[in-house]
C-alpha cells in the first residue's frame, strides 16, 4: 500500500508541475488553459494520497495543511474554467482562512519549534499553503512557495525513507523553476 500512495501522490503531484510548467510555455490563451485545467485537476487527485502518507507518518500538521489546501486547488480549477472574477467569494475566503488557520496551527501544535522535522513541516505548510494559492490567483510569487515546500517535504520524505516522493519532490522543482523563468522571461518580453 504504502508503494502504491508514493507512487498515486508522487506521480500526480509531479504532473501538476509539469502542466504548470507548459501552462507558461503555451504561446496560445486556449493552450494555457487547457494545461492549467490539467495542472490543478491532477493536483486534486492526487491530494488523498499525500495526506494518507502523512498521517501514516503522524506528520499531523502537514495531513491537515495538506488538506486545507483544497480550497485553493479548487479556486484554480475555476478560474482556470471560468476565468479571473469568476470564483466564488466564499470560497476565496475558505482559502485564506486555510492558509491562516494552517499555518496557526502548525505554530500552536509545535508549541515552538524544537525539531528539524518541525522545521521541515513549517516550511511544508508555509510552501504549500502559499504556493498553491497564489497559483490558484495566477500570482508569480506563488512559484517561489511552491519551491520551499518542494524542497522541504523532499528533505522530509528523505529522512523518512519515501525515496519515491524524494525523488519525485526534486523532480517537481525542476519544473517549478522551469515555470517561474519562463514567466519572468515573458514577462520581460512584453514590458
């Protein structure tokens, strides 16, 4: 069971970035859209598996972290479908208040920070949280998140010896970055 998660989580949250990554290399607004539809519906799919890892783990703060990013996914989903403007505000407003409350959480929880781990699932939550909604906002920002959290939950998996979402993280960022400079160098083409 536990190869089969790695193998659900790592594989589809790998795909996210790659979409993401060809969301920014798509020279057509069609073309952007269909890879973001991809990006964030294979995110959402890939979201029981993740948690079911860290609940296995009893990395409490990163299962409900994790979980309280679905919001966000979803607000990705729908702009990417509908477009800017077009987004539920009460969702909007459950994805922030999941950012606040699970990064409060993960503070509370700790009661401070006292373990590398703990300094691994803060960055997590913060990477994640952040990243993902940013993202979902279509806000370049959100690329340097998601790299924290890439970087933090590779180390995490490492440590506890889920070699495949190691590597699976490492890979991930290879995209993120694949993304953010694409963007920049679009961004500076058109100024």
């Amino acid at each position: 069971m536990e190869l089969f998660l790695q193998i659900w989580g790592g594989i589809s949250y790998l795909l996210n970035k790659v979409c993401f990554s060809q969301a920014e290399r798509s020279t057509t607004s069609r073309g952007n859209r269909h890879w973001r539809l991809w990006s964030w519906g294979v995110y959402l799919i890939g979201l029981p598996a993740w948690v079911t890892v860290f609940v296995t783990e009893h990395n409490w703060i990163a299962a409900a972290v994790e979980s309280g990013g679905a919001p966000a996914m979803i607000i990705g989903l729908i702009i990417a479908l509908r477009g800017h403007g077009h987004e539920p505000k009460w969702l909007d407003h459950l994805a922030r208040f999941s950012v606040v409350i699970g990064l409060g959480l993960s503070f509370f929880e700790f009661g401070g920070i006292s373990t590398f781990k703990q300094v691994l699932e803060l960055c997590i939550a913060a990477g994640f949280l952040l990243g993902t909604y940013l993202m979902a906002k279509d806000n370049i920002q959100g690329y340097f998140w998601l790299m924290l959290g890439n970087v933090s939950c590779s180390t995490l998996m490492g440590i506890q010896q889920y070699y495949i979402l190691m590597v699976q993280q490492l890979v991930s960022l290879v995209f993120v970055v694949d993304a953010y400079r694409t963007r920049r160098k679009t961004m500076h083409e058109s100024e």
